[in-house]
C-alpha cells in the first residue's frame, strides 16, 4: 500500500499558519512588547541656517530616543572635524561616530556651496570607512538650495530634498532618532 | 515608525473619513472596460472605498455605477435583468436608469408610477472609459475634476495593456511596496535576467553590477520622485527614476525598448485593495509576443484563479504556490513566482493593516517617509482649508518615470527635467 503524497489541502491548518495568518483575528497574536532597542543617530548641521535648526529640535526632547544633535565646526587633520553640541559644548566627530547607527547630514540654502561641500565630505568619508549609514535632507529656506545638494550628493547614501521645513522632525521622528 | 492616530487616519477610507474624502477627489480606477464589454452585459459588483455598488453597460452604452441595493427592499441588483436601457430588479421589478434614477415601479398604478419613480433614486457616480480602464469620481459633483490624462490611458489601444488583482491587504502597504526602490534588489532578483518584459537591457547590467545604490528624493507638484543611482562607469552614473502621484499611482523605470510598466493602488475596503498594473509604449503597438508575455501573467501582471475574481491563482489560501526548491535553486529570491505574486505574498504577509508603530524604518525607506508625509499633509489641508490636494490637476498626471546615464556631478531632476513629462511622439528616456 502507498502511502499518498501530502498535499497542502490534506495538511492540517492551524489559524496561524497558511491563509488565516494573515487575518486581523491572528495579527492580534502578534507577540506585543515594548520596543527598548535604541539606535545612535547623529543629526549633524552643516551650516548656520541648520544650526538654528539642530539646536531646536534638540529643545523637543521628549521627541527623540537619544539622537544626539550637534553642529558642524571645522574640519581637523585626519580626516576628523570638530562638531559642537546643541549646548555648544566641543566634540569630536570620531567619538560621536563611534557608537553611530545612522547620521543625518541637515543643509539648507545657501550662495557658497563650499563650506557645506568640505563637512558633507569629511562627514561622509567617515561614516563610508566606518559602514556607517549617512543621509542628507536639503532644508527649504529662502535661495536655492542647489549648492546644499550639490554638497550632499556625493557624501549621502539617501538624499531628500524637502519643500517644507516642518517636515524635518518628521522625518526624523519616523527614523526613531 | 508612524503614531496609531496617523496610521489610522492614512489606512481608512470609508465614507466619511478624512482619507476617504481624499480619495474622493479624484477620478480613479473602478473596473477594467473588459469587465463590461457590449451594452447589456452581465452588472458587476464593485466595492470602492468601502460602498458597496453595481456597475452596468446600458443598451446605448452607457456606463453606470451606482448603489447595489435596491431601494425597493434591499436586494442586490446584481440579480437584475440589464435590459432596454435601465437594470432592472428581478424581486419585483423595479428599474433604474445609468444614473440610478428608478424610472419604472410596476406594481404602481400608471397614474401614479411616474411621479413616484422622480422621488426615487440611487447614489450614483459617473463611470467613463479612457483607455483600458472605467474610471470612476466619487466626490462632490460641484468639484468634478477635468478627466484624468495618464499617459497609459491616452495612448492608442495597440500600445497599452492593463490587468488588476484583488490584494487581501490595506491599499497604503501596497502602495508603499511600489515606492520602495531598495527591495528589487533583493525580492525581485532573477526577474531582470529571466522575465521577458525585463531581460536584456543595458540597465540591468547596472543593477546587477552595483549592489550598494544611493537614493534621492525629490518632491514634485504631485507627489515625488524617487531616483536610485548606480555606477555606469567613472565619470557617469546610472539613474532609475519612479514618480509617485497622490493618492496612489506609481510608475516603474523603463528597461530598454520593453514597455514601461506601473500601478494604480485603490481600496476596496480598509483591507483589500484592487492593483492595477499597465505596460505601455509611448510610440509603438505592443508586440504579439509582449502582450501575451501580459496575458500570460509575466512582468508585473499575475495569473488567475479560474472564475472570474480578479483573484491571483497564487494567493494566502495556497501560500502562493511556495517552491522551496526554486529558492534554493535561485530561480527566485523567495519561492515565489512572479513579481505581482513576489510583492502581494510579503504584503499581505504584514496583516490587513499593518501596525506601524512597532516598524523600524531606516534611511532608505526616506521616499515611503515623505510620500505618508505628503499624503498627511494633503489630508489635513483638505479636511481643515478644503485645499485641493496634488495629483487632481491633470498637470501633475502627466509624468514619465526615466532610466538615463548622466554625469556624475548633475542633479537627475535637472538632467532629465523633459524625460519625467509626457511627449506625445516621443520615447521615454531608457537604457
């Protein structure tokens, strides 16, 4: 005697597997618990339109899960810079990346492309030699933002050049910054 | 990551809701025109934005969409007689017109039958067929937009093909699987060398050669641009170009000379939505071998259950015909075949709705960020001022997506400014 092939229609379903796992019934099984996992973002300003920006943002603290944001300072030997924090307190870009997940590049308009150009490089080198992730949001702002772009184009992996300013907390409120 | 309140306001839109009120500001997709295809023909349920409704072909050959139910008592009319210009109730005779105005009650004395037929009629909406498709506007009549111009459904008939497939989930999750660039790298793999509405562009040996691609997002007029850039050679990269029009319509870039394919998302109800999905050429007929590769089910377009249902053959009952040894093969990333089946498998794999407030979005998921963003903004906007949101203005429907090699130090929304809008004559921009 053979024994017949199995066959999905013979298979015996429970509720969570095949067709009804996908119902709203079993998405109630979901296995729910709080999300404790913290990711190290960096939100860095490249310019001083951003800065005004970065240090507002970081007023909303109860808004972000430890995203640190600091201000771009000068660029140091070694392919290192110096940032500063929301406070204005010195720190070194290396350090900050040392535990980075993710960093936010933040340009907004500006007549000189260079000065954005030179922190988006430097930034975006060491996040690229770390496998660090790095994105860039062009920040609207009265003038074309077209220099802001051009800095950031090379040196981010992801770049959004947004119409609404408003739409910068957004954006990082969805990345769990 | 996105808060209940937000999810909720984006994933319903039943009657009555702020996202459904958004919905209802446009013309969209509500049968494919083969549904009704000769005056008198069978009705046909549809359910659009959660009101259940019938469609019908009079014996002139106007289209009708209107309340399912009679007003009578309460029966479907999808048991009606379509006959002599109106639907007919088969219960006791009541008929209505393409407009759902009863125009004969039987049972009524003659004397009476006309003047009671002007006081009854049924919620209709004006159903009209451009292209492929019978489009469908469900908000106020006052406000009735000018006639969508969707360069797929103003083409000529040889140059277009459009399927649809009922998807078991929310119409934002399904959408968003359409403005996220980054996953055809890993789910739909092995499609560009081996579909026949895909293989042998130049471009796909740029996607395959470079695996680490960088994104950018750009708003539009009516929604955004999403390019992805890879490597061509030293001085060039190369570009792949998706527009996205609110609320819900998607272009894929073009691989060669093959057709350019897209998608339409529109809901069922909050947790089915119908896919619509075309192949187009803006200047030449479709080939013999290209449209049916369509019937057939390749690109972007699926096989059937038998019956009639719009119902893939592979779908959550059958866990989509899984091939575990095709996976480990390689013939596809996921044991799945198809790229309709590939994508509709993992979405509704999600649930319904999906929760998104336990999601863990990261930077490459920047387009679906912006594109909720818009469509919140644009929600609100409509609630609060009654400002008409992006993507009504036929202006903002007359897009191409792109696949173009351009200098290394040029912005794609400026190097191909003309290849992102229609030409009538002339040929997307493709490698």
């Amino acid at each position: 005697m053979t024994t017949p092939t199995p066959t999905l229609a013979r298979q015996p379903t429970l509720a969570s597997s095949c067709a009804r796992a996908a119902t709203a019934a079993e998405a109630r099984f979901r296995i729910d618990y709080p999300d404790l996992s913290r990711r190290d973002s960096r939100v860095i300003a490249l310019d001083e339109r951003t800065a005004g920006l970065a240090r507002e943002l970081a007023a909303a603290t109860e808004r972000w899960r430890g995203g640190h944001f600091l201000v771009f300072g000068r660029v140091l030997p070694g392919g290192d810079a110096e940032l500063r924090t929301a406070a204005g307190e010195p720190v070194r870009l290396s350090s900050e990346l040392a535990d980075a997940d993710v960093v936010v590049m933040l340009a907004g308009p500006a007549d000189d492309p260079g000065p954005s150009a030179d922190a988006a490089a430097v930034i975006g080198d060491a996040c690229a030699a770390r496998f660090i992730m790095s994105a860039g949001l062009v920040v609207p702002g009265p003038g074309p933002v077209d220099a802001a772009v051009s800095a950031l184009r090379p040196n981010a992996m992801v770049l959004v050049v947004l119409q609404d300013g408003d739409d910068v907390a957004e954006v990082l409120s969805a990345l769990r910054v | 990551m996105l808060k209940k309140e937000i999810n909720d306001l984006l994933t319903q839109t039943g009657p009555g809701t702020p996202m459904g009120d958004l919905f209802r500001q446009y013309w969209i997709p509500a049968l494919l025109a083969q549904e009704l295809e000769e005056n008198d023909s069978p009705p046909v349920r549809v359910k659009l934005l959660s009101e259940r409704l019938i469609a019908f072909r009079d014996s002139e050959g106007r289209y009708g969409l209107m309340d399912e139910f009679c007003a009578h008592r309460g029966v479907s009319l999808w048991f009606g007689r379509n006959e002599e210009s109106g639907l007919r109730c088969t219960y006791h005779g009541w008929k209505y017109d393409v407009n759902g105005q009863c125009v004969e009650i039987p049972s009524e004395p003659a004397e009476r039958e006309s003047a009671l037929c002007k006081k009854i009629k049924l919620r209709s909406y004006p159903l009209v067929k451009i292209g492929d498709v019978l489009w469908t506007y469900m908000g106020d009549p006052a406000q009735t937009p000018d006639l969508p111009e969707w360069e797929f459904a103003r083409v000529p008939a040889e140059n277009t093909f459009t399927s649809k497939r009922w998807q078991e989930c929310n119409w934002l999750q399904a959408l968003e699987g359409g403005i996220d660039s980054s996953h055809v790298s890993w789910l739909h793999s092995g499609g560009l060398k081996t579909d026949p509405l895909f293989k042998g562009a130049q471009g796909n040996k740029y996607n395959l050669a470079d695996l680490k691609p960088f994104f950018e997002v750009v708003e539009s007029d009516g929604g955004l641009f999403i390019g992805v850039r890879r490597n061509a050679d030293d001085d060039n990269y190369y570009w792949r170009i998706t527009p996205w029009v609110m609320p819900s319509f998607t272009m894929i870039p073009p691989r060669g000379d093959h057709p350019v394919h897209g998608h339409f998302w529109i809901p069922i109800d909050d947790e089915n939505c119908w896919v619509y999905s075309f192949d187009y050429h803006s200047t030449r007929a479709l080939t013999g071998t290209e449209r049916q590769a369509m019937l057939d089910g390749h690109g972007v377009h699926n096989e059937y259950e038998p019956g009639g249902s719009y119902r893939p053959l592979a779908n959550k009952d059958n866990d989509y015909l899984m091939d575990r040894a095709a996976q480990k093969r390689g013939d596809t990333y996921s044991g799945v075949k198809g790229i309709a089946i590939q994508d509709s498998s993992l979405q509704e794999s999600m649930g319904p709705i999906v929760d998104r407030t336990k999601e863990k979005l990261v930077s490459t998921d920047s387009g679906i960020i912006m594109a909720r963003r818009k469509l919140w903004r644009a929600v609100e906007a409509l609630r609060d001022d009654g400002v008409q949101p992006p993507g009504v203005d036929v202006a903002h429907q007359r897009v191409r997506s792109a696949a173009v090699v351009l200098p290394k130090d040029q912005a794609f929304i400026d190097g191909c400014r003309e290849a992102l809008e229609v030409q009538p004559g002339v040929k997307h921009a493709s490698v």
